[in-house]
C-alpha cells in the first residue's frame, strides 16, 4: 500500500507541475498575442511630424483598412447618417433663426472623418466668410504642425483661405495617437485649456476618459476668442446651456447681430461633449470609443473599429456588449428618445419664428432699441438653447431628459421674447395685452 502511496503521490505531483505548465504557457501566449494586438511589427518608423494616415496604416492596415471606411455613405438614419443634404431644406426655420450668419445660406448633415477636411473646403460658409484659420482646428491634421510653425496665437488669427493651400488631410491617425508608443494624446490646444478650466489635468487622465477626451477635441461648443480669434471653450461655469450662457453673458460675447431682429446671438456648435456629460451613459464610465468605435475582432486580434459612425448602423458590437435585449428592440428606444426631441426642436423653431416675426412687428411699428432689449434678450436665450440641441448630434440621445429640460425651456423663452415685443407693439399701438405665455404666467 505504501508503495502505491507513493507512486500516486509521484503521479500527482507530475500532473500538477504539468498543469502549471500549461497554464503558464497559455498566458504568456495570451500575454504575446496581446503585445501583438497592440504592438505589431513596425513595418515603417513613424515620425513625430508624419500626418498621412496610409503611412501609419502600414504598420497598422486593419485600423487603416477601417478608418478608411470613413469614406463610406452608409446611408440615412431616421435623424443622421452619413448622407449629404440640405437641412436648411429640411428644416427651412433655420433660415430664419440664423439670419445673418453664415449658416443660413449653407448647412448640410455631415459626412465621416475622412471628409473633414474636404467638406470644409467646400462649404459656402468657408467662401461666404473670410473665417480664422481657428476653423482649422478640427478639420485638418495639419494643425498641431501649424501651431508649432506659426505659433498658437497667430495660427488662429491668420484667415483660413491664405491657410488653405497648406491643407490636405482631414483626421488623422496623429490627431489621437503618440507615433512611438501608440497611446492616445491630445493634440488640440483648446481642450487642455477647457478642461483646466474645470479643474482637470488631461494628463492624469486613464486611458477610458482619455477615450473621451480624444473626440472632445473637436466635438464640443467653442468660440473664437479676442482679437487673435483664439478657439476656447466656453467650461468656465459648467458644460450644461445654461453654464455656457453664463459664460458668454460674463464677457459680453456674440457672434452676430440678427439681420431681422437685431439682437445679439450666438451660435452653438455641436456640444456632444457637454450633452453627454450629463446622460446616464457617461455617468456610468461609458466613454465615446465604447459606442462609436467599439472593440471587434479580425482574425485572432481585437481592436477598437476606426469606422466611426453612428451606432444605430453597427447595434450588434455598439449597444449589445451591454444591453443583452434584440437589436430591434434597442433601435425602438433610440428613435422614440430622438422623435420626441425631433417634436421638440420643431415646437420650439416655431416658437423662435413667432418671436421673430413678433419683434420685428414693433420695429416696424417704431419701437426703440431700448423698448426692445427684453425681448431681444430672450430670443438669445432661446435660440442658444435651441442651437444647442439642434446642432448636437444625436437628436438628445445623448442625454434624453438634458435635452428636454433645454428645449423646454428654449420654448418658453421664445413665447417670452414674443409676449414682450407684443407689449411693446400694443403700448404703440395704444392696446393692451390681456394673455401672456410665459411658463411662470406674468
């Protein structure tokens, strides 16, 4: 018996140190095919200056292969996607609204990454204007090359068609990649700033929000500041439309001068940065990567898909890594979530044309600027709140119940600017005003 013992003793003892074995060997090949995944055979060392994308997709083809797919027209979503029209056409209150500025005469849905540069060349707001080279900052890879070339403040001032010729590609592996070590970096100046300006150091940052602080680079509301025309995000007092309001009022800032009405107007850009802050998704740690550029497998390798595009054309890998119910289920939330701000943005578009037209009245009645600065003043209120989710890309996806409360809002200050011009108009007219439409009801 004790020689058994023994021999099964033996037996065991060889069988773990086998097991051990294994197991050692499977996780220093898992450990390699990782280094593998991450770190390739470098086929071509990338400069620190090099922009082209082809050049980083050398060592790099199947995130070339895929961010080249950014070229891609997949088509229209219900509120997106990735063809060309006119939403000036589609939305012709828009005109009105931006009276004066550029984008009421070109406004159209955009296009992938690989467009930006070319679609900015293209637009009429580009040959409308005489813009700053600041509109470069987010749509040339060029930039942080011309930055360090011309210096920050004078790349901003100096007018983008004498930039123009100097540009040739749109994003870029560069824009969000360290060519060595392949970590994400910023690149864009004005983010490092901003987020200063809330008390953040992009350079503690983990690598999940560094997923998030890639794409806010550019898809943010930003101004041109001073005399320079300096790109600066307006965080001083938060990310929500009523912080940026503030924002703006502490400088006394506008864009333009409303051709209709006169008042001072801003226009907002495309705050998914801001919007998203306040939406459940980003509250639980979910980053922008995860739904636009979620993990896929080719082969035995795993990387993020650079085929940025909408997730509702991609649901399998985008939403049911964590939301295990039927892809037609989860569109059915999204369209119902962006129908009702659809409705919203459309109430409220009536609203702010109601306004006009009801300031431009009492202009036309004889009304003083003095008369009407109220009701002017609401009208800014508005359509800020109304840009704001209007020219946020995801039709209040993003942060449903936010995009409400703004709208909700935006409409009751239109109603409002409406009701005050109407005032001024009756006192001219020797009428009075019996109703009011003020959420308050004054």
């Amino acid at each position: 018996m004790k020689k058994y013992a023994v021999l099964y003793g033996l037996v065991l003892i060889a069988a773990i140190a086998v097991t051990f074995g294994v197991t050692t060997l499977l996780m220093n090949i898992n450990e390699r095919q990782r280094e593998a995944d991450e770190y390739p055979l470098r086929v071509v060392d990338i400069a620190e200056n090099e922009i082209d994308p082809a050049v980083w997709g050398q060592n790099f083809p199947i995130h070339y292969d895929r961010f080249m797919m950014t070229q891609t027209d997949y088509g229209r979503t219900a509120y997106g996607g990735s063809e060309v029209y006119s939403k000036l056409e589609a939305y012709p209150a828009m005109v009105r609204i931006w009276a004066g500025y550029a984008f009421s005469k070109d406004h159209n849905e955009e296009r992938g990454h690989y467009y930006a540069q070319i679609d900015q060349a293209n637009t009429q707001r580009v040959q409308l204007v005489n813009q700053p080279g600041a509109c470069i900052n987010c749509h040339a890879a060029e930039t942080p090359l011309l930055i360090a070339e011309m210096g920050w403040e004078n790349f901003n001032r100096t007018p983008y068609n004498e930039q123009a010729g100097n540009l040739h590609f749109g994003s870029s592996c560069s824009d969000c990649h360290d060519p060595t070590t392949m970590d994400l970096r910023i690149t864009r100046p004005a983010l490092v700033t901003g987020l200063a300006a809330r008390g953040i150091d992009v350079s503690q940052a983990t690598r999940q929000e560094m997923r998030t602080y890639v794409c806010a680079q550019c898809h943010v509301e930003y101004y041109f500041l001073g005399e320079d025309k300096v790109v600066t995000f307006p965080w001083s007092q938060g990310y929500t439309a009523d912080d940026i309001e503030a924002h703006y009022d502490t400088y006394g800032f506008r864009d333009w001068v409303h051709a209709e009405t006169g008042a001072d107007m801003i226009k907002i850009q495309h705050p998914e940065y801001e919007l998203s802050t306040t939406g459940i998704h980003a509250r639980s740690g979910v980053s922008c990567a995860d739904c636009h550029m979620p993990f896929m497998r080719e082969g035995g390798i795993k990387i993020s898909d650079h085929w940025v595009r909408s997730p509702l054309v991609n649901l399998n890998n985008a939403c049911q890594t964590c939301h295990n119910i039927p892809e037609e289920d989860l569109r059915a939330r999204v369209l119902t979530i962006q129908t009702t701000t659809a409705g919203l943005l459309r109430d409220t578009e009536e609203a702010l044309i109601a306004a006009i037209d009801a300031i431009v009245a009492a202009m036309e009645a004889g009304a003083t600027d003095e008369q009407l600065v109220e009701a002017r003043q609401f009208q800014r209120a508005a359509s800020l709140r109304w840009d704001f989710i209007s020219s946020e890309n995801s039709t209040g996806f993003h942060s449903p119940q936010e995009a409400a409360r703004v709208l909700a809002n935006a409409i009751d200050y239109a109603r409002q600017a409406q009701f005050s011009a109407t005032q001024v108009l009756n006192s001219l007219q020797g009428t009075t005003v019996t109703t009011a439409s003020s959420a308050d009801g004054t």
